[in-house]
C-alpha cells in the first residue's frame, strides 16, 4: 500500500514537470534571441540567458526527481517518513520548476 503511494505521488511529480516541459517547447525552444531569466525587485533585468540554459534547468530538475524517486524506493521498508517525505517534496520542488518557466514565458 505504502509503495503504490509513493507511485503515484511521483507520477504528479512526472506530470507537473511534463508541463514545464511542454511550455518550454511550445514557448521558448525556438528562439534564438536572449531571455530574461530573472527580474529584480524593482523590475529591472538582472540574468540574461539562451534557452538551452532553461532546459539544462530542467533537465537537472528531471536527474533529482529520478535519484529522489529511486531514494523513496530503497528507503521505503527502512524508514517510512523518509520515503514519503522525498516525493512530497520533489512534488513542490516541480511545482516550482513549472512556475519558473511559466514566468519566463510571461516576461519574454
């Protein structure tokens, strides 16, 4: 019961980043200009960058959800906080991912 929980919380992990994903190919995957990456408080651009530094973005986001995922398994029998606390978290941690490349898209 505990492992099938731990499966499908991770799926809503896989397709919060699958969203990210899909609005970086549909938005930002063929441009070749720069991007902002990042505002400061008052507005003012402080990071600019390419696309492919979005994806590398992502695609690091995508290694740690697959280490955190392969953690949760192992962890599961020893320590049950352990193995639900990892997916939890790496759902928040794509949440954000996916609110960082929608805010990249709303400013370029």
């Amino acid at each position: 019961m505990r492992g099938s929980v731990i499966k499908y919380i991770f799926l809503i992990s896989l397709l919060i980043l699958g969203a990210a994903f899909f609005l970086y190919y549909t938005r930002l995957a063929d441009r070749g200009e720069l991007l902002v990456t990042r505002l400061d408080s008052i507005r003012e651009i402080k990071f600019i960058g390419k696309a492919g530094e979005i994806l590398q973005i992502l695609l690091t986001g995508t290694l740690i959800s697959l280490i955190n995922f392969g953690l949760a398994s192992v962890l599961a029998e020893r320590n049950k906080f352990a193995s639900f606390l990892l997916p939890v978290s790496t759902v928040l941690f794509n949440l954000l991912l996916l609110i960082y490349v929608w805010f990249i898209v709303s400013i370029n």
